[in-house]
C-alpha cells in the first residue's frame, strides 16, 4: 500500500512506501566499489546551531528511524566552526536501497526543529558522500499546481495539488498551513485508526423546554435547548474528549440526543437512539452523553424521538482538524432547515395517514431565521475582502433538500460530511438531508452585499415549500452589513442527485474480488387500509416497516442473551467483526401504489463507500461496474428514485445501529433497518442504561400525554 504523504512522510505507517514532494537536490556525491554488498554513506548537512543544540538524521527507512527522531542517527559536530557549520554522520546501507529523509534540530528543551519541505530522496549505489544545506521554510501560502513527485517505487507520480507544510512532528495549523495539526497529526492521518488524545474534556449543560419563537417572524410553539433555536453548537478541537449534560424539562415529552455522523468508535450505548442503543429520557431526567472527537469536520446533534426535531432539538457540531485547503476565517456552521407552522408532530400524523403529497413546508430557516409576511430578518454573514472564509453547510430539514448557491462567488468543497475530500469548485451544490459540506468562499468580487441561496428541489420530488426561491441568506463585505443585495443567481437544472466529484482525500481501497456478494435491500410503500376507514402508510425495508419498543431496546435484548427479536425490530445480524459489508438498497413499486421518490439514507457507527448509484433496477451484473478505486465516503448519501444505491462498509464498530432514511416522515413510517455488528463483543453499554429505563417505564406506563404513534426513531 502507498501513502501519499505531502506535509514529509512522518506518519508511521508511511514507513514502507512514501511519496513525497521533491525538488531539486543539492545533493553530490563521489563513488567508490564496495565488496561486502553495503556502502558506506556519510550524511553532511550544513546548519547553524547554538550551544547545546544537536542534529539527527531521520528518514524512511529503518536505519534512519522510520521518520521518528528518537530512533534517528545522531550526527557528529566535531568539524563544526562558524564559517562551516558541518554536521556529519556514517551509516552503512545496502547498495540499491532508495530512501528519503530529513535532518532534525533537537533543542535543549527536548523540543525539535524539522527541517522544511520537500524531502531529500536518494538511492544508493556504491561508498557515498551526501552533502546538504538546511532547507528553510518556504513563503508560499497557496497548494503548488501540478508539482512533480519522486517516489521511493519505481514510478513517478503526479500530484494536482501539493502544499508547502513542514514536516508533520513541527507541523502547525495556521491560515497558510491548514493541512497540518500538531502533535504528529495531519490530514493525511487517517482518523479511522489513529487521532489526538488531548486530555481535555469539552462539557455541556443542556435543558430541554417548551417555549414559543418566531424566527421568521411567525410565532409558534417550539421545543428549544437552552431557550435557543439552533440548540447550542457543541466546539471541540480532534482528540478531546466531549461530554454533554442533558435535562428533560418537556412537559409531555420523552428525547435523546443523537450525534449525527460520530462514528461512536465502541461506543454504541451514546448513539441516542431510542427502542435501539436505550429507553428514551423521561421528563424530569438527566442524561450525560459522553465520546471522543475520534473524527473531525462539521456534523450536527439532534433528537431521534420521532420527529421531534423538527420542533426545534437540534444544533450544530463543530471538530476543529485539518483541512485539505488552506483559509484564512472560520465562519462556523450555516444549517438550512425547512420551517412549519403547525408541529411537526402534527405534520408527522398527515403525512401518516394522508394518501397525496406530504405536508408543505411553510419557509425554511437559515441559521434560525428568515423573512416571510409575518416579519423576520435574513441572517448576515461578513465577509472580508481578499480573504478565504471556510463555511459549513448543514441540511437539518425534515423533508426539504436543497441546492445551495452564494451570487458571483465560487464555493471550493474541502469536506463531505466528515471526510475531507480532493477540493474542487462548483457555483450551486445540491446537499440532501443530514448531509454536511465544508466550503471555502473567497471574498474576490466587488465589495457590497451578495444573496445565498437555498433552493428546494420541488420538481424532482424532493420535498415542498411554500416560500421556495426566497429562502436566502447575505454575504455582505465589511462596511456593507446593511445593504440589500441586488446579485443576480447562478442557472441550474433542479435535481435530486449527490454531487459526483467528490474525491477522498485518503486514497480508500475497497476490495472488488469475484467473491463479493452483494446482499439486497428492498424498500417500497405500503398503503394500508384501517378498520374505520383510514388509512395508514407504511415505508418498508425488506417487507417490514421497522417498529422499535421504546421499553425494550435492541441493547436490552444483547445484554440480557435474548436472541428472539421482534420482527419489527428489521435486525439483520452482522455477527463477525473485520468484514466487508456489501449492501444495495433498491426501490421497488409499493403496494397498492407505485410512489417512487428519493431518499437520504444515513448509516450510524461508519461512513460508508458510495459504489455506484442508478435509476434502474439492479442485477449482479452490476457489481463489476462499479467504483472501487477510491469511492466517494460518507455517512448520508441519497438512493435515486426508484433506483438503487450500492454501498460498502466494514464491520469494525460492534453494536446495535440504525441504518435509515433522514426523511422525518418516511423514517417514521418505518423506512430502518437495524444492524446487530458483533453482538458477543459488545461492551459499551451506557452506565445509565438500566436506570434511564426504569424511569421511562414509571413515566410511560403511568399516564403520559402521548403514546408512540410512528416508528420511534
């Protein structure tokens, strides 16, 4: 396997193969015939140094200390004078052997000095002089286009895009320097094996209540955390540790808090999903919620008790990383949701039981707020000229999907729900329901006041709206907060497909051997007629519409050894860990009725590969058809129409977890499927999970105000 390492190579697990920036060397050298099949190579660098400072030659083979300094050689200064700062070292290398490397600085206080990119390369063929002069740090700010790549394999590669970071154990974030972090760690540390332990814990105190606002000048009972619509948004740095304090002080309600998009690394019993990870919290109760920030990027927290978070129990996740971009601001999270003036539990209950379209939004809210009749504001963000500003994107709506758009500017995509990703250019960017996208807007037009937009998909059934083509937002350059834009919008063909040009910065392999199976999903709508005359619609995985027991979770029945799962559970067992996970979710005409639409799908504990995506139906003769080689990665990604969506994943996470559609109506007519990963290695039962059940029971089988009408989640 080859890494691409272009902030130095450092990472450990670059030691085998590492490709790295190279630029011309100063590197001489006279030969001479060894007999013994070694060579001996003398390493001489020119750097000024003070008194009791030292230097280390590290590189990326073992003889050099597979790029940790503490393992490196230490260089000798016994020719060291002022006017030839020499330092110098032997080693034998066996003739043939190609390497690169760097020298090191290691100061008085312990702390090192890396020398700066690229990375020295050479090969080696018989007795050798190496001779070097320390490399400063360059000046550039902005990636190096098409640079040329020099790799320790025999081919040469090209790079579309490079940077000019220092070497990662020196490597800071900072405005010119975004692909680095410190401490080891950088954008090319894939987060699925390794991550910061910073010691810190980040906390939260949140209480849950019933209130009345008007964020777009309408007022309407809300459900709010912290009296605040968005709910708080939890900021954290990669590595720390993240603990969030919830009260329940509804008056009729029960919740959870379900962190969108964290993987939940062994940590299943903190997934916040009721009937499946715990019991819902009853009014009165407190729950702490406890992870670490094993990812990085931007996501979102929101309950998983019914619908309720269309009512408002949301808000955004900030994870300060890397980037694979440099910026100069961070703007913070933008979420767009859509906006209805009855409850969405009342919205929840047509779109039940009526047979026609769903509810229509009445607006959509851009961080919070909007204008409509009734009054409201467009939220303004500011702008500085000449600037990079980073900006993250949330779709947190119940049933509208967008496509985004900010007048006579570009937006560069770095990120894709919590991945980062190749980054690229685009005027409008279609962001369905929970997914996230980090962007950089640089603020390089005419200074003045500019709309961003948020268009619902009305034509390609993807949701409706009342106040569609006026949900909007400004940009305003500093001086011009109070301007009414007049720009003019990009032209666009309305859709609801994900974006295709999304590349994974980590070079993802994804096996394709003849013996890949790929197990099928089927998801349809079911059209029941009831004993009184009504009727009730169903979204079904597989034939079954999942119906989760909020009294019983699925990790009640793992704890206790029960294996006899309901049927409306739709658990499909996952029982071995280390495997790849093959899955293709198809739509098929419903009963009695042929209602094709497309629908978010969200995986919780994994991101999962994109393979491929059709409007048609699949056969297996698909499967050598799709895209393997560094498929898109994601936690949302949207099944087309009465397509089919093929999507891989491994089972490293063990626990009970959702796999669902992010429409609040369809997911709460049934559209889940439960996955049971592993369930002998389970171990990360909350300590609250006994406790949080006892109350729920006391709660709900005395006289609660509501009784579970949908799925549960």
């Amino acid at each position: 396997m080859c890494y691409f390492a272009s902030s130095g190579g450092s990472n450990s697990y670059n030691s085998t193969y590492n490709v790295a920036v190279k630029a011309s060397s100063t590197t001489s050298s006279s030969t001479a015939s060894s007999s013994s099949g070694t060579v001996a190579v003398t390493f001489d660098e020119l750097v000024t140094t003070t008194y009791g400072q030292s230097v280390v030659l590290v590189g990326s083979i073992g003889q050099l200390g597979t790029w940790a300094p503490a393992s490196g050689l230490s260089m000798s200064a016994i020719q060291y004078t002022t006017s030839n700062p020499l330092w110098s070292v032997t080693v034998s290398l066996a003739a043939g052997t190609s390497f690169q490397y760097k020298y090191v600085v290691v100061n008085t206080d312990g702390s090192e000095t890396w020398e700066q990119d690229p990375n020295h390369s050479f090969t080696v063929s018989s007795a050798t002089t190496v001779s070097n002069t320390w490399q400063q740090a360059s000046t550039a700010s902005a990636p190096i286009s098409t640079a040329s790549l020099a790799s320790t394999v025999t081919a040469t590669v090209t790079a579309t895009s490079t940077t000019s970071a220092a070497a990662t154990a020196t490597c800071t974030n900072a405005p010119n320097a975004r692909t680095c972090w410190g401490g080891g760690y950088d954008i090319n540390t894939d987060f699925d094996n390794a991550w910061p332990t910073t010691g810190k814990t980040v906390s939260y105190d949140w209480t849950i209540t019933n209130t009345t606002l008007s964020p777009d000048g309408y007022g309407r009972p809300v459900l709010v955390i912290n009296g605040q619509y968005p709910g708080p948004t939890i900021y954290a740095n990669w590595g720390d540790d993240i603990s969030v304090t919830v009260t329940n002080a509804l008056a009729d309600n029960g919740t959870t808090i379900h962190m969108h998009g964290i993987r939940q690394y062994h940590n299943n019993g903190q997934d916040g999903v009721p009937g499946v990870t715990e019991c819902p919290l009853a009014p009165g109760q407190t729950k702490t919620y406890t992870f670490k920030a094993t990812q990085y990027g931007t996501s979102w927290y929101h309950s998983h008790f019914s619908a309720q978070y269309g009512d408002g129990v949301l808000g955004p996740i900030v994870i300060h990383g890397p980037a694979t971009a440099n910026y100069d601001i961070d703007l913070g999270p933008l979420p767009i949701t859509d906006w209805y003036y009855g409850t969405v539990a009342a919205h929840a209950a047509l779109a039940e039981h009526t047979n026609g379209i769903p509810p229509e939004a009445d607006n959509g809210l851009i961080n919070g707020t909007m204008t409509s009749v009734y009054g409201g504001s467009h939220y303004v963000s500011t702008l500085t000229a000449g600037s990079r500003h980073r900006v993250r994107l949330v779709n947190t709506a119940v049933d509208n999907h967008f496509v985004v758009s900010f007048d006579s500017h570009q937006m560069e995509i770095i990120a894709a729900d919590f991945v980062p990703v190749v980054p690229y250019n685009v005027t409008t960017l279609f962001i369905g329901i929970g997914q996230r996208y980090d962007v950089i807007i640089t603020a390089n037009q005419s200074p003045g006041a500019y709309w961003f937009r948020a268009d619902v998909q009305d034509t390609t059934s993807c949701g409706s709206n009342f106040n569609n083509g006026n949900i909007k937002s400004i940009f305003a350059y500093s001086g011009h907060a109070t301007e009414t834009p007049i720009s003019t919008a990009y032209s666009y063909s309305q859709r609801c497909t994900d974006e295709t040009g999304l590349v994974p910065h980590w070079d993802s392999y994804v096996p394709s051997q003849a013996a890949v199976v790929f197990t099928e999903l089927t998801t349809d709508q079911l059209q029941a007629n009831n004993a009184d005359g009504s009727i009730t619609l169903y979204w079904q995985v597989n034939g079954t519409a999942m119906d989760v027991n909020w009294e019983v979770p699925t990790l009640e029945y793992v704890k206790t050894g029960n294996t006899s799962y309901p049927a409306s559970a739709n658990l499909i067992e996952l029982p071995s860990e280390g495997l790849w996970t093959y899955w293709v979710i198809q739509s098929i005409p419903g009963n009695p009725y042929d209602v094709e639409v497309p629908h978010p799908i969200h995986l919780h504990g994994h991101d999962f590969y994109v393979l491929g995506a059709s409007t048609g139906t699949w056969s297996s003769a698909d499967a050598t058809n799709l895209n393997y080689d560094n498929p898109p990665r994601r936690d949302v990604a949207m099944l087309p129409s009465g397509g089919y969506l093929a999507l891989a994943f491994q089972t490293d996470n063990p626990g009970a977890w959702l796999m669902h559609c992010h429409i609040a109506w369809h997911a709460g007519d049934g559209l889940a499927v439960q996955f049971l990963e592993s369930p002998s290695t389970i171990t990360s039962y909350a300590s609250d999970f006994d406790s949080q059940c006892s109350a729920w029971d006391s709660y709900y089988n005395g006289s609660p105000a509501y009784r579970q009408d949908d799925s549960g989640i």
